[in-house]
C-alpha cells in the first residue's frame, strides 16, 4: 500500500550509479522507493528481455541491502501479483520467495526483497541436481497451490472461468497465427479444445501461472529454491502450472517429472493427465502465434514440438 511518503511530483531522482540497462527507473518510481528504504546508491536495469518488463535492482546506500523495484505491464497483473505476495507468499517459508515491502498503486510499482541464487536455467546441474530442483520446485508449489478450501466460492468461480477462457482463446490463437499453423495442426489444437470442454471440472488452487525455469533461483550452497515474478498468479485449474514444464524440461526427463510429482505430495488423476495435454495443445498454439511476430524462436519451437508429440501420440 502507497502511504505520504509517496513522491509523485518529484521531477528528477536524486544521484544513483545506473549499471548496463537500458531503461531508466522513472523518476516518481526512483523517489517512492527512496521514502520507503531511504537512499539509494545502485539501480540497475533487471528487466527480461521480453515487452513488457520492468525491473530494477536497487542497493541501499547505508547498509548496501538489496530490493527490486518492478513496475506491472497492466492494472489486472499489478493486482494479482500484490495479492500473491500479500496472501499466498508469507507461507511459503523465508527466502523461498521474494517478501513484498511495499506496493504503490498509482505507479502501479512493488518494492520487493531480493532472495538469494541464480536463474535455474543458466546453471550447469547434474542429472541427479535436476531432479532434486524440480523435487523442490513440486514441494514449492504444492504449497502455494494450496486447497480447495483456501479459494474462496469467488475464488473457484474465477478458477471456472479461467479454464473456460483458455479454451475460447484457441480459436483467436488459431485466427492470429494464421498460415503460421498448418491445417493438420489446427486440427489438433480444435481437437484438444473440444475435449477439455467435456472434461468437466478439474481441481482448483491458487496458480503461479507462469511456473517454469526461468522463475526458479537456485542458492547451489544450501541448494535451497526460490520461486519469483507472481504477477500472472490467480485461481485457476492447478494442473495449468504444468503446462510449461511438460511441454519443455520434462520432455524425454521423466526422471523430472517424476521428481517433481514426488515433491508435489501427488500424482495427477486421469482426468487431470487428459486436461494436461489439451492444455499443452493450447499452449503451443498460443506460443506459435506469439513467438513468431514477437522473434522469439525458442518459444515457437516450444509449440511446434508440442503440436508434433501429441499428433504421433507419444506420452505427455
């Protein structure tokens, strides 16, 4: 919550070394971050390389403490990822997610601790290290996910309507890739929508939605995981947090996958397994239509190899 010390007239940040980056913190942000942690002697540019991004590191000048300031693409993440860090995080035990300090609505910022280690994706692990990380990585979400009862009658309402959304969305993923996807893949993308439709309802929680590699940090000493950036978290079908891993680290590794389900506490029912790779299909649809306009060949690879599993029928 945004409190007096919130500085939105102030016109230029006070001095702070800008490391590499190309984005500058906006100097409204810069001084609400100064009124909450006092000043600052390092800001950084943190941002993925992808729209929409904006982060920065920040480094405290009396103690040399570090935060992250991060400013939400749209009001809708901006409520979700304050609500995640507020409601869901505090439980999931120190330093396995970032506390959220402060959150300014008006700028649509959050001022968040940073938690230590570096980006799964970027470290050179062993087999057996892999599978000890997606062990972690199913215990971490098993525990955010929660129960049925800890959504609220709103909350599984919401959960329904996502689920419904994924599946109309299929038709404007397929009209916007348009020739992108042959008539052969569209067929599959149309097949799998029809199915999740009759699958009925599938068991809710609290999602991460954007659960993969990318937002797991690995602190090697401990070998203690930490999960990040909440802003696509809300109540959904708790399988839809496996899409991503399915359609990317657990392909031809079902020593991970396996892993991971030994952390989650359970196995996926048959329903959920059915709903797991109708998603999938959705999901390669959506990374096909996106990716390509956007440069981004890892994901457009991402769903062609999708689409190509689940046409030969191999297991998800």
């Amino acid at each position: 919550m945004t409190d007096s010390r919130t500085l939105l007239d102030s016109k230029t940040p006070p001095d702070s070394d800008t490391l590499s980056g190309s984005k500058t913190l906006p100097a409204a942000v810069h001084a609400w971050a100064e009124g909450v942690l006092g000043p600052l002697t390092v800001v950084r540019d943190a941002s993925h390389p992808r729209p929409g991004s904006q982060v920065w590191e920040v480094t405290h000048r009396g103690d040399g403490a570090r935060h992250f300031v991060k400013i939400s693409p749209t009001p809708k993440f901006f409520a979700r990822e304050t609500r995640a860090y507020r409601q869901t995080a505090p439980a999931l035990g120190r330093g396995s997610v970032p506390r959220l300090v402060e959150s300014n609505p008006q700028q649509q910022a959050l001022l968040l601790t940073a938690v230590p280690g570096r980006g799964v994706k970027s470290l050179p692990l062993s087999a057996a290290r892999q599978r000890a990380v997606h062990r972690q990585a199913g215990a971490w979400l098993s525990r955010f996910h929660g129960g049925p009862r800890d959504l609220s009658p709103r909350d599984h309402a919401e959960a329904a309507a996502e689920t419904a959304r994924a599946i109309h969305s299929a038709e404007k993923h397929l009209e916007r890739a348009r020739d992108l996807i042959g008539a052969r893949d569209r067929e599959t993308v149309r097949r799998h929508a029809a199915e999740l439709t009759r699958l009925g309802p599938l068991p809710h929680g609290y999602v991460h939605g954007d659960f993969q590699e990318r937002n797991w940090l690995l602190d090697t000493g401990p070998g203690r995981l930490a999960v990040v950036d909440l802003e696509r978290a809300r109540p959904h079908a708790v399988v839809f947090d496996m899409v991503l891993l399915a359609c990317g680290p657990w392909v031809g590794r079902p020593d991970l996958r396996a892993a991971f389900f030994e952390g989650y506490g359970r196995e996926l029912t048959d329903k959920e397994e059915r709903s797991l790779r109708c998603l999938s299909a959705l999901d390669a649809a959506s990374a096909i239509s996106w990716g390509v306009p956007h440069h981004d060949p890892e994901i457009v690879e991402r769903g062609r190899a999708t689409l190509a599993r689940l046409e030969r029928g191999d297991p998800g």
